[in-house]
C-alpha cells in the first residue's frame, strides 16, 4: 500500500509539473514569469483567462492541480487514491493540449 501510495503522489506531482512547465513556455511567449507558483498561475489568469484566449476550467483544474500537490507532497497523512491520480493526469492532459493548440496555432510550434 505504501509504494502504491508513492507512486501515487508521484502522479499527483507530475501531472502539475507538467501543467506548470507549460504554463511557463506560454508566458515566455509574452515575455512573462515569476519566481513564484502563485505568480505563474495568476499571470495566466491575468494575461490569458481574462482576455478570453482560454476557458475559466482552465485556471481552475491548473489551481485544483497546485493545491492537490501542496496537499499530497506536504501531507503525508492525506489520503491519495487512484481517482485521484488519474483525475490529475485527465486535467494535465487537457491543459497540455490547450497549452500545445494555442502555441501551435500562433506559430510557437513548428511541426
């Protein structure tokens, strides 16, 4: 139980990481960052959610995903079960290819 609790939160981090790092490479394009998580997301929010370039559900899965690895990688004692690895990994792959659409279509990404 206690590997597959592991491997758990591994997902749980990656999947945000993920959504993270792309994130980052978007607001590059703008020639934005910050040092901070919460910086990152609420320049997303102000630069892209607000401008209507994406949906709302889009910053909302990125900060369920911040808060579910805050929770998972600093709580030991919270429960992590599957539902909530493959929840983690159904969002980041939305995100991503929200993320590789609009990059694409903007010409960011060279196929």
């Amino acid at each position: 139980m206690l590997f597959k609790e592991s491997a758990f939160r591994g997902v749980i981090n990656r999947s945000y990481y993920a959504m993270f790092y792309s994130l980052l490479a978007l607001l590059a394009t703008k020639k934005l960052g910050s040092s901070k998580h919460s910086g990152v997301i609420s320049l997303f929010d102000r630069e892209f959610i607000k401008e209507g370039i994406f949906k709302p559900d889009l910053s909302r899965s990125l900060r369920i995903a911040f808060d579910r690895r805050q929770t998972h990688d600093y709580g030991e004692m919270n429960e992590v079960t599957l539902e909530i690895a493959n929840d983690s990994i159904n969002d980041a792959e939305k995100f991503l290819k929200n993320i590789e659409e609009y990059l694409r279509m903007n010409g960011f990404i060279k196929d």
